[in-house]
C-alpha cells in the first residue's frame, strides 16, 4: 500500500518532491515546541499549486491517510508535527505574492509567503501588514491556521482581523473560497473565520487575501521601570484609555529583562540605583504619520507613565529601541537557550493580569519551578517560560496556569495554538458542550478525521 501510495502522489507533485525516509530533513521532523517529540512522516510532499493540494488530498482520503500542513516550521504547540503514518504537506513551494491591491489595501498571497517576504514589497508602498507575531520567518499560512497575534495587537488585532478572503482544499479535494476584497458581509455563515486559527484541521489553505494598512512613517519607543509588575499591569488601562493608541504595550519582568540585556549587552541607559529596585517594566512604542505629533504624545505618555507610579521614563535611541524589540520578540528562544522545559502562552482580561501572576508565583513556589515571564500587557496575552525539569511537577504547573486564566475568564492559548502539546488541558478544562460543538463542525469538514489528527481532539 505504502509504495502505490507514493506512487500516486509522485505522479501528481513528482518524484523529486515526495520526500521519504532519511531523505527527510530533520527539521521537517519538528516545530519549535519543547514538548512534542519529533516524527518521521511516511512522506513529505511539496505541491506547487492549488491543483495539486487537492489532488494530493484525493490521494490521501482514498488511501486512509492522514494529512499534516506546514508553513515555516516556527509553531510552539506541535500542529505541524505529522505521525509516521501520515504525509506532511510542505508548502514551500507555494511562494508567490499573487497581487497586492494599493486601491483596495489588500494581497493576496499562497500560504508558503512568509513575512519577512513580503514586508519588504509593501513598504516602498506606504503599506503594512501588521501583524508581527515576533518570528518574521513564520509563513502567512501558519500565521491563518494559528490566529497568529504579537506584539501590534493592542493597536492592529490579530490576524483574523486582516484575513478577508480565503481559498480552501477540502479533505476530499473540494476546492472553494471563502470571502473576498470586501470588510463586510452578512451573507451566510462565516467559513472565514471558522478556518482561521484551526491549526489545519478543518482544510487546507491554499491562497490569503489579507487586509493592509498605511505604514506610518515615525516610531518612538519608551520605556518605563516599575517597582513592582502589579504596578505595570496597573497602568496598562489607563494608558490604553488615553487614546494615545500605542502600537506596542509590553511588559517584561525583571528575570527576562536581565536575561535579554545580558545575552546582548544591550545598555539602555537606567541608573543602577533605578535598575537595582525595578522589578518590571513596561515597553510602549507610538507612532504618527507627523513627527510634531509623535513628540507631543510622547511628552504625554512620559507624563502620565509618572502619574502612574513609573520609576522613571526613558526614551530609547534608535538603535537601543529596535534591539530591545527584537530582543523582546526573540524572547522564546533567549529562554529556550537558558534550558527552560516549557514556554506557554495564555490569555486573560487585561485588568486581571495582577491577580493571574500572583496565582502563577503561587504555582512556582508550591511546586519549586522558576517562571519567567512578559507579555503583551495590552491586550492581556501572558508568555511563560517554566524551568521545572520534573514532568509530573511541571505538568501541575500547567494545569494550574490554564484552570487560573480560564477561571479569570481567560483562554488556555492566546496565540501560539493547542497543538498537541495543549490539547490534554484543553480537554479537560473546556465546556464539554463547546468541545462536541467543535467535533461536529469538523466532522462536517473532514468527515473521516485525516486532517491534523490528534490536535485539538
């Protein structure tokens, strides 16, 4: 079975792109979860269009075989880990920036389009796409199956606010698209927003029609110590209802901090005695079309940050404030080098953030785990670096972090998905009623369960 399966996948991608046994490179085995454990799928296959997904697709569901998609590889729940049962569909090969519309402020691109790809193309448009979910080599796919969100959520949303439009490979190779060039409908249900963030277990995605925005011209970046991260966490509403509009509002304890300026050398400039008595910090980068502009509302953020019970108020260099951005955006894998078992993300109301970190000290003393964390302290989305080598121990740490956030009326994942690696926590401490709801809406898209089998359900 296994020889005329591939067989018939050759004669629909070719042979030179069905890739099997050590011929498969290894990081095609993982994505960049802790947790997970590589694996070796029967085959990874490379198709160059829509046509040839959805022929793979009837290969595949005449066979029995299950289906895993993979853009870049940059996940952190293992969604895009195939069994060794199964295939694994590349989409590197799939690359090209269709169209992008200066009129109707969209693209349309295939899901192997990765962002540090397009980028460039916008910018000398006066364009953005704005969601940077902090790995800039993450495809548009993944970004759509993950709901990817970053650091420019507080201002821009996440990603399914910029997916307008959709084009789809069913499990049994149904080709349809979804949406359009339009902000609005009211036509129906919404497969839009049904697709994105299921982790490739509803269809494959095969081209994106995303929303752009005005790229404007001039950035600030400030940065606050506090005394204490209640203090931050406190100061985040106010700031948010300002009207100020910040583009980037993040918080970074003191562990992280350290952490991120000693791998870099990075000097910012804070006093030692300022340095010495912070315990976190808040980020906050604005930006104007007019610099006059900028300037003022600076000059009012800094004046409010120390009405708010701010150490002291800084505004970064040029060159200080892309590094400690880069570096916040680099954070998972500065913990990841610094041995860390387990990064997490969860999500709660903003305004109950206090209260969630007090809960996780709690964990990390009752289990005697060390938890680092930042976060986007905007929009109440939490990342959580847990070094707890024992994994009884550190599978209570996770527990009691996703019971906390869903009992502050939070969710188990803010943005880097269930995976694999989630979806025992999700299981268990999800409305049994949502969960059913979920397992027929995908039986009713992938009727024999060869899509991403094992994550989520």
């Amino acid at each position: 079975m296994g020889g005329a399966l591939l067989e018939e996948l050759a004669g629909v991608v070719g042979a030179g792109n069905v890739i099997t046994g050590d011929d498969i490179h290894p990081d095609l085995c993982h994505d960049e979860c802790l947790t997970v454990a590589p694996s070796l799928p029967l085959a990874v296959v490379r198709p160059a269009s829509t046509d040839e997904v959805a022929a793979v697709m009837r290969v595949a569901t005449a066979n029995g075989t299950p289906v895993t998609a993979r853009g870049s590889g940059t996940g952190l729940s293992g969604a895009a880990v195939a069994g060794n049962d199964g295939l694994l569909i590349s989409f590197d090969r799939m690359t090209a920036v269709l169209e992008i519309d200066t009129d109707n402020h969209t693209a349309t691109v295939q899901p192997g389009v990765t962002l540090d790809q397009l980028d460039p193309m916008l910018a000398p448009l006066g364009l953005v796409y704005p969601v940077f979910p902090g790995e800039y080599s993450a495809s548009l796919g993944g970004n759509v199956n993950t709901n990817a969100g970053g650091m420019r959520a507080v201002k821009y949303g996440v990603t399914r606010n910029h997916v307008l439009g959709l084009e789809l490979v069913l499990a049994d190779g149904t080709v349809m698209r979804t949406g359009g060039k339009y902000v609005k409908s009211s036509t129906g249900y919404d497969l839009t927003q049904l697709v994105v963030g299921s982790e490739g277990t509803l269809a494959l995605v095969t081209e994106i029609t995303i929303k752009l925005q005005p790229r404007l011209p001039h950035a600030a970046t400030v940065l606050a110590p506090f005394a204490t991260l209640d203090g931050v966490t406190a100061a985040v509403p106010r700031i948010v209802d300002s009207g100020i509009g910040p583009r980037v509002l993040e918080y970074i304890d003191l562990l992280t901090m350290s952490a991120m300026t000693g791998a870099s050398n990075l000097e910012l400039g804070i006093p030692t005695e300022v340095r010495d008595a912070a315990l976190a910090y808040l980020v906050v980068v604005l930006e104007s079309s007019e610099s006059d502009r900028l300037d003022a509302d600076v000059e009012r953020l800094g004046m409010q940050l120390a009405e708010l019970g701010a150490m002291d108020v800084y505004v970064l260099p040029e060159g200080a404030a892309a590094q400690i951005i880069e570096l916040r955006e680099r954070a998972f894998f500065l913990a990841k080098a610094s041995g860390a078992n387990d990064i997490v993300d969860t999500v709660v109301p903003r305004a109950t953030i206090p209260e969630f970190m007090a809960k996780v000290s709690a964990l990390a003393a009752e289990t005697g785990s060390w938890i680092a964390g930042c976060g986007h302290a905007g929009d109440g989305n939490v990342h959580l670096a847990i070094f707890q080598a024992d994994a009884t121990l550190r599978s209570q740490v996770l527990h009691g972090i996703f019971e906390a956030s869903a009992g502050l009326g939070g969710a188990i994942s803010g943005e880097h998905g269930l995976g694999h690696a989630k979806r025992p926590y999700f299981l268990e401490l999800e409305d049994p009623a949502k969960i059913d709801l979920m397992r027929r809406v995908k039986a009713a898209f992938d009727p024999d369960g060869l899509l991403n089998p094992g994550v989520m359900f």
